[in-house]
C-alpha cells in the first residue's frame, strides 16, 4: 500500500469520526437541555463512566491490535482460515463477554448491601447498563474485521445509531421523575449498543461467506483466538491506568459534588475534541517515520522529527488552550446553556473546562514522546510513567477533594498536574536517551506563539467587556450566538493577524501559506 492510499484511508476514518463526534455533541446538548446538572443525572455519568472503563478494557482499539495483525497473516496463508478466525472470535468473546457481565451484575448486586443510597443508585444504574458490554464486545471485534476489509469510514461512523438512540430515549424520558427517568435512559444503554453493533453486523456479513448453517460450526476459544490474546491482555495492562484513573475522576468528583460528575462530562466533551483529532493525527503522523529512522540507526534524522511533530503540536493547541479560557462561556453557554442547565451551570462547567484545558499540551505531548519510545520498541518506561502519575493524580484528589473542599474544578485540575508528571518523566527519559534536550530551540516560537495569544486574548476579552457586559451567560439563544460570532470573530481575525505579522511558519505551513523571507516583527 502506498502513501496515498493510506492517506485515503485516514481521511475515511476521520470523516466517519467527525461525523461521530458530531452526534455526539448533539447528544450531549440534549442531556443538559433535558437534565441540567441534576444529582440524578450525576449519578447516570459516574456509572455510564465506570462501564466505559470496561469498554476500553475489553473492546476497541486494544482487541484490534491483537486482531487485525493475526487475521491479515491468515488471510495470506489461507482466506478461508481467516474467516473461520474471525467466525470462532466472534462465538468465543461471546461466550467471555457474556460470562463476564453475568459476574459483574452479582458482584453489584452484592455490594448493594454495604452502600449508602446515593451509591447505591449508581450501582443500580450500572447494573441496567452492564448487558450493553456484550454488544460492545462484539461491536469492537466486527470494527476489527472492517478495518480489515478496509471499510474504516463505516466503523468509524457507526457510533451515530449509538448517539441517536440515547438522544431519542433522552426525549422520551425528560418528562417523568428524574429517578425513573435516568433509570430509563441506563436501560436504554443496551439497546444503544445493540444498534452501534447491528450496524456492523449487517456489513460485516456482506463480506463472509458463511450460511446460517455454518455459524453454528464455531470453534470455541480456538488456537487462533488464543494466539491473538496475549496482546489483547497486554493492551489491557497498558491502558489500565489510565482507565482506572478516569474511573477514579468520576468517582471523586461524586465525593466533591453531587452534581460534579455532570460538570466534568461536558467539560471533557469539548477538551477532548483538539486532543482527540490533532493528538491521534501527529501521533499518526510520527510512528512511521521514527520507527524507519530507528531502524536505519539514523539518531539525527528521529531527532529531526521527533522535534518536528512537537514544534507542529505546539502551534496547533496552545491557540487552543487560550481559546478555551477566552471563548469558554460564550461556547458553553451557546452548547448548554438551555433547559434545566442554568447559568450556574454553566459557570461551574467552564471552570472544569479550564482545569482540564491546562494539561492540554502535557497530554498530547506525553502521546507524542510515548509514541517515541514505541518506535525504538520500548513499551515499560511510557507504563511506568503512566502509573507513576496514576497514582500522583490520586493522592492530588484525595487532598483536594476531601482536605481542600475544592469541588468538581480540583478533578480537571488534578488530572492536567497528573499529565504534567508524566510529560516530564518521559522528557527526561527520552532527553537522556538521545542525549539531546528535544524542545531546544523551542524557545522562540513559545515566545511569538505566547505573545499573539495573549495580545489575541486581551482583545477578545476588551470585545467582551464592552459588548456583553452583565450580560456574558444570557439565556436566550439569539444573544448566545451573537456573543460567540463576535467573540470568535475576534479571536480567530486577531490570531490570524499576529501569526502573519510574527511570521509564525509553523502554521503559516499547515494552513499552506508559502514560507515567509522574514517576519515583521
């Protein structure tokens, strides 16, 4: 395959995420408008991100690690084997999923007995979700199988049924108690993820040639399957941290305010957005390149990009750091600001908002020299530095949340200082592996790219104070968005002016403007 037809393949998957997001974000704006910030709907995001933590540990992105390199080995070897690999996977995770979340409703349904009621309510919501986990097991094996038939917009994509199946039941339950009604939407979790994978299945079967007949053929837990798990469990050890951690987040912030777990959601939804396509784009973009460079014993030529992709990292996020302090309630308010979510709400959101937009660059960061050590095949130090900060992030929460009473703001906080440990762990390590500091000769762009954000900010916010004064989290939607054009317009203009006024090359580049003689300044 050539570059340009992976490229081709990238903008697919992204195009089918995008649109994903997308729904998403309509999903989230309908929540808050439905719920508000509401207790009930609290307690409805700590259990919805306790059975996240066993989506990303049983499914997604780690099963088809193991997955797809064994299945296009077979499909060399012999096609039909590959399917048939495919076929008994798809009986065997069955068979594991099923038994797992069987396990999981009784290990709940025991500790109903020793929880207090506003924990138990969680529990009870996550034993109403936990049956999805079944679906999702089977939803991420048939992601794997269309990744390998290339289908990657379809997969990427399938999430919208998810989004709008949540959004309906939203709808439909908004009118009862909230109790009753959160209650109904974790029901409607399963079939939520049911759709998601319906959706596969229906591709999916377009490319196998099996009869109804010969599913029945399955082997269970066949050698191909058991030679695709031991990376799959390593995935798990990978990744488990970090998951744990973000279950952790939830529940801390169910300590720090009944309603903080819904202030952290709609917060990281936004925060998420630039770490999640620039972050996974660059960290895309690296490994290929660095792990040609180390396989040629060309230490120079990884420096080079290594530092290439940082300085790139660099001119695309911290613009969007200064973006979420400045435009943060005018982007909030227009999103959520509607409904049973106040501008109390609102408030309360923003400031999770810049809590979690403060280790913006750390995270990507940690991404990019991570992916560093993985192109010279060193996977232990990026784990270790992963749990060092794990742990650093729980011993930060425990003193704010329960010594410090700083509420749902001290978790966004906590968890940016945790991605600040772990970014300068993996610096050093790197630093000292290559003998080389891998931000030097950073300091100039840091000073043009700080400087045309600050005097950007300065000038959205002098906009703000003449123009919307008293009037910053209004609730009728015509001022909403007139405060975002304006204020983004200002924004976006003013920016746009100091990168070409201070000749900043690194996104004069990515935008694709010719490189400059020299800067004005």
């Amino acid at each position: 395959m050539d570059s340009g037809s992976i490229l081709k393949l990238a903008k697919r998957f992204f195009a089918g995420t995008l649109l994903s997001r997308i729904s998403g974000g309509i999903r989230d704006v309908v929540t808050a408008i439905c719920f508000g910030s509401c207790p009930e709907i609290g307690a409805f995001m700590v259990a919805y991100r306790l059975i996240h933590l066993f989506r990303r540990l049983l499914g997604e992105g780690n099963l088809a690690s193991g997955f797809v390199p064994h299945f296009e080995l077979l499909q060399r070897e012999n096609p039909k084997r590959s399917l048939e690999f495919y076929r008994d996977s798809s009986f065997s995770f069955f068979v594991v999923s099923l038994f797992f979340v069987l396990v999981l409703e009784v290990i709940l349904w025991g500790l109903l007995f020793f929880l207090s009621p506003e924990w138990q309510e969680i529990v009870v919501l996550m034993m109403k979700m936990a049956p999805g986990l079944v679906f999702l097991c089977l939803y991420a094996l048939n992601g794997a199988f269309l990744q390998c038939q290339r289908k990657l917009f379809s997969f990427a994509a399938a999430p919208i049924f998810f989004n709008f199946f949540w959004i309906a039941m939203a709808l439909f339950s908004s009118s009862l108690p909230r109790t009753q009604a959160v209650e109904m939407l974790a029901l409607a979790m399963t079939g939520a993820f049911a759709l998601q994978w319906g959706f596969t299945v229906y591709l999916v079967h377009r490319g196998t040639p099996f009869s109804m007949k010969e599913w029945f053929y399955s082997q269970l837990f066949s050698v191909d399957w058991k030679k695709m798990m031991k990376p799959v469990l390593l995935g798990i050890l990978g990744i488990g941290a970090t998951q744990v951690n973000s279950a952790l987040d939830a529940i801390f912030s169910r300590f720090a305010d009944l309603s903080g777990p819904a202030y952290l959601w709609y917060a990281i939804r936004f925060e998420q957005l630039p770490l999640a396509f620039i972050g996974i784009a660059l960290t895309g973009a690296a490994l290929a390149p660095l792990s040609q460079a180390i396989q040629e014993g060309n230490k120079e030529l990884y420096i080079a990009y290594l530092q290439k992709i940082l300085r790139s990292a660099i001119a695309l996020l911290l613009p969007c750091v200064f973006a979420f302090f400045v435009l943060g309630s005018p982007i909030l308010n227009v999103f959520y600001g509607h409904g049973g979510f106040s501008a109390l709400d609102v408030l309360q959101t923003k400031y999770c908002l810049w809590g979690y937009a403060l280790g913006l660059l750390p995270s990507v960061f940690v991404l990019l020299l991570a992916t560093g050590f993985y192109a010279k095949r060193s996977y232990g130090l990026p784990a270790l530095a992963s749990g060092i900060s794990v742990i650093f992030n729980i011993l930060l929460n425990i003193v704010m949340v329960f010594g410090l009473h700083l509420g749902a703001f001290s978790i966004a906080l906590g968890t940016s200082f945790a991605g600040f440990l772990n970014f300068y762990l993996l610096w050093r390590a790197l630093s000292r592996f290559l003998g080389v500091n891998v931000f030097s000769e950073m300091g100039k762009l840091w000073g043009r790219l700080f400087l045309v954000c600050s005097l950007t900010s300065s000038l959205t916010l002098c906009v703000e104070w003449v123009f919307f004064q008293g009037n910053s989290l209004s609730r009728y939607f015509q001022d909403q968005i007139m405060q975002l054009i304006v204020m983004g317009g200002v924004f976006i203009a003013a920016f746009s002016l100091g990168v070409y006024a201070f000749g900043i090359q690194e996104i004069l580049e990515i935008v694709g403007v010719k490189k400059l003689e020299k800067s004005h300044f």
